[in-house]
C-alpha cells in the first residue's frame, strides 16, 4: 500500500508526506506529526464482494480481537496526536464496533472532536463499503475550560 500511495502522489504532482510501516500500537516516533492517517486493520467485511472468502475466515473471536487492536492503536495515535493536530480513521467495514465506536471512545477518552465522518451507504451501487472519520485534538485551552465547566 506504501508503494502504490507514494506513486499515486506522484502521478498526482503531490509532496509525499513521511510515510513508514510500523506497528500502530506502538509508533516509533520522536515527535508526533500534525496529521495522523490511520488505515487500521479491521474485518474487512466492505470488501465481500472482491474477497468473498472474508465470511468463511472471520469468527466472532477475529471480531473482538480486531477490536482491542483497533483500541489499541487508538490510544496509542490519540496520545501522540498534538493540540490541534487531526487523525484520519479508515477502515474497509460497516462494523460498528470498528468505526463509531471505536472514534467515540476517542474522542471522550482524549478531547478529540468528530470533524467529518463518512460511511458508504449499505444500498450503494458500489461493491466495496468503508468507513472514514476525521477527528482533531482540542487545544490545551479549550480542554482545561471544559474540565471547569
């Protein structure tokens, strides 16, 4: 995926950003950047229709432990992410339990605000469903204000 984006931002004239493959759950940087793309493992059920075999590979327990993984990973990015600095959330299903919960939980957790969230609609004419949200870490002021109140 690293390969295939670096060649669609060049394809599109675009500066590449730092791009790396780490585990999520522990990055390994120094210093936190200001955008956070998080493409998370998940159970991948948007992609039925060109995997099909997902519905015969995935059990309740593969459900569950993609969970705790994606809060992991979670915790983990929202830690880093600096006062002002927004988080990409991606995956490729309708889970529930992997997309809003999962960036509710953030957001109460961390001070984050759900700035855009989007979610492929189950009628769609597509055959791949996703999920995406955009969420941004308050500023150190607004949080300490929310905490009198």
């Amino acid at each position: 995926r690293l390969f295939g984006f670096k060649k669609e931002l060049a394809r599109l004239k675009l500066p590449a950003p730092l791009l790396f493959r780490a585990d999520a759950s522990m990055p390994p940087l120094q210093h936190a950047p200001k955008t956070i793309l998080a493409d998370v493992p998940c159970s991948g059920l948007g992609t039925l229709a060109r995997r099909p075999d997902i519905k015969y590979h995935r059990s309740f327990e593969d459900f569950a432990q993609l969970s705790q993984l994606q809060q992991r990973i979670a915790n983990a990015l929202a830690r880093m992410l600096k006062p002002c600095g927004k988080l990409a959330w991606l995956t490729c299903t309708l889970n529930p339990n992997e997309n809003e919960l999962q960036t509710r939980a953030m957001s109460t957790a961390y001070g984050l605000e759900l700035e855009y969230e989007f979610t492929t609609s189950p009628g769609s004419s597509g055959s791949e469903f996703f999920y995406a949200a955009l969420l941004q870490k308050k500023a150190e002021k607004l949080l300490r204000t929310s905490r009198m109140l």
